[in-house]
C-alpha cells in the first residue's frame, strides 16, 4: 500500500506576523482601530484566529470587514477580506470559488500596484493551483510571490515562499530540493513569522524525512510541531501533525499507536471542516486494513475518492486510486484493478506530462540565474561608476589618452571574454535542454510501461488467474513491450542526434535494399496484425543521401503504419520520380485511422501527445520529429496527407543519384 506523510497547506499571509493573542485583545483593538489600515490588519488577525477554531465566525467577521470597506470605498480593505474569504474557501476545498476570489482581489492589488498584497495573492493561488496538480503554475505564482517579498524586504513572505516551492517540489518528487527550500524558508523566519509558518515548516521537514525512510527525525520535527499547535486556532498543524505521527508509528510496526493517532485526527479533521485532510486520513486508516478487512479499507477508500473527486485534488486522488487498486487486486478482482489501473494513469499523465516536467524542473534554475545576472548588473554599474569618477580627475590630455587606451584594451578583453563566457553558457544551456527532455522522456514513457509490465507479470503469477486472463495479459504484456522497445529506440536515436549534430554523409546507395530490409524486419510486427506490406520499390532505385538516415525514416514510417493499421490492413510503399525535379520521392500509405485536421499541424513537432495505435500501441513522436530532422538535413522535405478513418500518406524526398 502506499502511505505518504502528510504536507502542511501552502501558507496564506504574508503580510505580517499573525497575533496569537485571545480573541478579547484582537476584538478591542479592531473596536479601536483609528483608521482603515489598522482595521484592516485587525480583521484578517480575527479571521486567522477563527479559520480553524471556528469557520462559521471567521467568514462572518470577513463579510462584515467586506461590507464596511464596501461602503467606504476602501480598495486594499475590500481586496484583502477577498482575499481572505478565499482562504476560507481554500480550507474548505472550494478551489474554483477560492480562485475566483483571489483573482479578484489581485486584480485591485494590481490596479493600486500595492506589491503586499499582491506578493500574498499569488503565494495563495500557488497554493490553489498546486493542490489541483497544476504544479508548473504554482511554481510561477511561488516565485512571483518570492521576488515581491524580496522587493519590499518582508521576511516573513519570503520565509512562506520558500516554503511554498518546498510543497511543490515534494508533490513531484524532488525530495532534496525541496529540503534545501524548507531550510532557507526557516532561515528567513523570525519575530514577523507567526507560529503556525515555523510550526507547518517544521512538519513539512518531517514528512520529507519521513518519504526518506528517517524516521527518528520524521518523529523528531513532527512531535515539534504537534506539542506546540495544540491550541484550536492551530487545527491545521496539529490534525497534520497527527496523521504524521500515525504514519510514522505503523512504518516501525506499532500500529495501535497509528490507529489512535488517525482516529483522533479523523473526528478534528471532521468537527473543524477539513476536508483534504480528511480524507487523507481515510487513506492511511485504509492502509491498515488492507490485510485483515480488505472490504472496510475499500468502504474508506470510497469515502476518500468522492472528497477527492470534490475538491479535484490530483495528487490525492492518485493515491487513492492506487490504494483502491491495491485492495481490489488482494481480493482477486482484476476487472476492478485494470479499471483502476486507467485510471490512475491518466491521473498520472495530467499530473506529470513532458512538458510539466521540465518546465518545473527549470523553473528554480531560471530564478536562481536572473538573481545572478542582477548581481552581475549591480556590479557592472559599480564598475560604470569608478569608472566616470577616475575620468573625471584625469584634468590632462596625456592622462585622458592614457584613461581611453586603458578603457579600450579592458573593453577588448572583457568583451572576448563575453563571448567565450556566452558561448559556454549557450552550450550549457542546450545540454541541459537535451538532458531535462531526455529524463522526462525516461520518467514518463518509459517508466508508466515499466510498472505496466511488474504489474503484468504480478497478476500473470497469481494463482487464481485464468487461462484466458493469461492470454489477455500475455497479449497486454506484448504491447507494452513492444512500446517502451519503440520508445527506447526513437529515444537513443534523437539523443545521439543532438549530441553529435543531424548533420548528413551523403552518398550514392540502392535505396531499394534498405527498404526491402526493413519490410523483412518489421514483418514480424505486420504478421501480429495480419497486415499485408506491398513493395513497389523496385530494384536499383538508387539516391544520394545518408543511408542511416534514409534507413531511419523509412523503418519509422512503416513502423508507423503498422501501428495504426486495422487489422488485415494494406500498407503500400512507392516511389514517384516525377513528383519534384531533382528529387525522389518515397511514399507510406496505410489504410487506418487517419490523423485529425488538428493533429496534423504537430505531427513532426515532437514530445507531444500521439494518438494510440489500433491495438494500444503508445508513442512520443520523436520518430517523426527525426525524420524531418534527417530530411531537411539531406536537402529534401517531408509531409503528410491523410483522411481520417480512410487512409494516411507520408511523403519524403530525397536526391536522385
């Protein structure tokens, strides 16, 4: 079963220190507030001590502060209760009104261009987005956040920024940069923090050691944070910090301790309306009874999925569904596993497509470079500075001479040494591209088939499988091989592609052979469709071109037509002579389902979502992305014709001989 420690919920204000006075204090001094901005301070204090004591008078107080600064035109003032009934809503798992609202108030904060509340609003719609799964948004309104806070020098607002980044980083998976994002966040706390930020910091820690497998300093920082939020207004930390410690006592094993502990979690995280935490909680509860109640876990599983589904929390969600599957495949219900098993992964593949990933992985280092340009900056413009101070005392002509030649020679090797710093900057930069597309690609095509396949061979092993669900496995085991050996292949081909260039070797070669061998070698694949391959290339067919890359092409075109051939299909290879001066063109003709209008504009775009072949087959489009690559590279061109659900045409030249 998978269990994870629980993360503390992206942090709200940031504007300043929240009070933990009683409630008496925070009432007298909001009845002698002397003017707008202090009564504004002292309902957002009222509504932080409310939020999890007691929602009801927190949303009261909210609207009555809307009202007031309604009737007074007072625009910070209505833009701040916005925003606060957004956080309510956040609390409650109303994600979509939540964001309405923050955006709302962002749009006034940004029309006055009041950069407190703005840096505020976008650390809360970084956490509206990344409890959705939207985590490459979330990073950007995090970091958005950051460099306000940094500008208006609020320690407290950088301190949840951080800590913001740390949360995402940990919803993806980034476990040690989300560490090093956790301790800079407790760097900037201090007296303008409130507890609740050091508190959830401290949590958050601990759910990382505890994912780490460290579960004496899992404990250690979470019974920090529980023995500290034991008051009402700290509902959150402590229902948090609970579900951690019941995590940690049933990984060593005591799980009566767990058991006590997420019971009393459940009924907080109920009395008080915490609904992702609640069904969180359902989740791990379940994960005890895998073994001894099988059908209580899955009663509590069920309750989980619908809060899940509500809020539209994808990372809960997927836990889950997962859990789900896992039971049912304890009880032998495969139907209800592959049913499960879909969709987990879609889940998956919303949460962690290609282009997520790397725009989050280069989110961070894009920050960390602007931040050292700027210093680089600062000190140029230092450097400008003595510069004109020195010019000024040379009040002679020989010492201006000597002033310019000097400027001119420091000009000349600075600027070379630009050049030679700019280049191994681009080269870095484009090994980096290579590098986060090619481990994206790893991650996410070839790692959903990898589990694909244990899962397979798991429920291929189970005694009570039947001869026809063996077929049906063998058959699905096929196809995910065959997968993720495409992949791979198209993968180590474009990877090699950009490292060493795309650039040709041409020469003069019987192209006929090369296609004649790879219809031998995809015959194989053709046959499991019982798809007929007619050659019409005939013999000494001969072009000047790269052979590799001639070879390629035509093994990734035909691929391709098997895979979206209807069974008992035709493929058709030809060659027109005629079709463009100077060039021999070779065609790919199948007889499938076609490619949409919409489709077809992308088709050679590359790392984006392929539509799956007639059998399942899954694909990245790198093949196809090479095989322009090789076409322009030979001095030819390649296009595609196609009808959807009739037939589909790839055309690609190449020089005649």
């Amino acid at each position: 079963m998978k269990v994870s420690l629980s993360i503390i919920t992206l942090f709200l204000f940031a504007v300043s220190g929240l009070s933990q006075e009683k409630i008496t204090v925070l009432l007298q001094r909001l009845h002698n507030s002397q003017d707008d901005s202090s009564a504004v301070l002292a309902y957002h204090q009222i509504f932080r001590y409310y939020q999890y004591a007691n929602p009801d008078s927190a949303e009261w107080y909210l609207n009555q502060g809307l009202t007031k600064f309604q009737k007074k035109n007072y625009q910070i003032g209505i833009a701040y209760m916005m925003y606060g009934l957004g956080s309510l809503d956040v609390s409650h798992g109303n994600l979509e009104m939540a964001r309405k609202r923050e955006n709302d108030a962002m749009q006034i904060f940004k029309e006055l261009q009041y950069k407190p509340g703005m840096a505020s609003v976008f650390l809360e719609l970084g956490g509206i987005e990344g409890r959705k799964g939207n985590f490459e948004l979330a990073t950007r309104y995090s970091i958005a956040s950051l460099k306000l806070n940094q500008e208006i020098k609020n320690k407290a607002g950088i301190s949840s920024a951080y800590n913001n980044l740390g949360i995402i980083n940990t919803g993806t998976g980034n476990l040690d940069i989300a560490l090093n994002y956790y301790a800079k966040a407790l760097e900037y706390t201090g007296d303008s923090s409130s507890p609740r930020s050091i508190w959830n910091i401290y949590n958050n820690i601990g759910s990382i050691y505890g994912r780490k497998g460290k579960f004496d300093s899992a404990g250690f920082y979470c019974s920090k944070a529980l023995a500290l939020s034991s008051d009402p207004e700290f509902a959150d930390v402590h229902v948090s910090s609970m579900m951690n410690m019941g995590i940690i006592f049933q990984n060593i094993g005591k799980i009566d301790s767990a058991l006590s502990y997420f019971n009393a979690a459940l009924q907080i995280s109920i009395d008080k309306k915490l609904p992702e935490q609640q069904a969180r909680l359902l989740v791990n509860l379940a994960t005890i009874f895998i073994e001894t109640s099988p059908q209580k876990a899955i009663s509590l599983l069920n309750q989980a999925l619908d809060i899940a589904i509500k809020l539209g929390n994808k990372s809960l969600l997927e836990d889950t569904y997962y859990n789900l599957r896992e039971n049912y495949k304890t009880l032998g219900n495969y139907k209800e596993v592959a049913k499960l098993l879909e969709q987990e992964m879609n889940i998956k593949d919303s949460l962690y497509s290609v282009e997520k990933a790397k725009e989050i992985a280069n989110l961070g280092s894009i920050y960390e470079l602007e931040q050292s340009n700027n210093k680089i900056s600062q000190l140029n413009l230092e450097m400008q500075t003595q510069s004109l101070k020195r010019d000024i005392l040379l009040v002679t002509a020989l010492s201006l001479i000597v002033c310019v030649l000097a400027i001119t020679f420091y000009y000349r090797k600075t600027r070379h040494l630009y050049e030679v710093v700019k280049k191994q900057k681009e080269e870095l930069t484009a090994s980096n591209t290579i590098k986060d597309k090619l481990f994206s690609v790893i991650g996410h095509d070839l790692r959903g088939p990898a589990k694909n396949i244990l899962m397979v061979i798991d429920l291929l092993e189970s005694e009570q499988t039947t001869a026809d669900q063996r077929s049906n496995l063998l058959n699905l085991l096929k196809v995910q091989s065959q997968s993720s050996m495409e992949t791979l292949e198209a993968l180590l081909f474009w990877g090699k592609s950009q490292i060493q260039g795309a650039a040709a070797k041409p020469g003069t070669f019987d192209a006929a052979e090369l296609v004649k061998k790879n219809v031998n070698l995809l015959g194989i694949t053709a046959m499991q469709k019982k798809a007929t391959i007619i050659n019409n290339v005939a013999a000494g067919t001969k072009i000047h071109a790269d052979a590799t890359h001639f070879d390629f092409t035509i093994r990734n075109l035909l691929a391709n037509a098997i895979k979206y051939s209807y069974t008992n299909g035709t493929i058709e290879i030809n060659v027109l002579r005629d079709k463009l001066p100077g060039f021999t063109v070779f065609t790919v003709t199948d007889h499938g389902v076609g490619i949409t209008p919409a489709q077809l504009s992308s088709v050679f775009d590359g790392f984006v979502n392929s539509s799956v072949g007639t059998d399942g087959e899954k694909g990245t489009g790198i093949g196809l992305m090479l095989c322009r690559e090789f076409a322009v590279a030979n001095g030819g061109s390649i296009w595609v014709e196609s009808a959807q659900g009739i037939a589909t045409t790839f055309f690609c030249s190449f020089k005649n001989a």
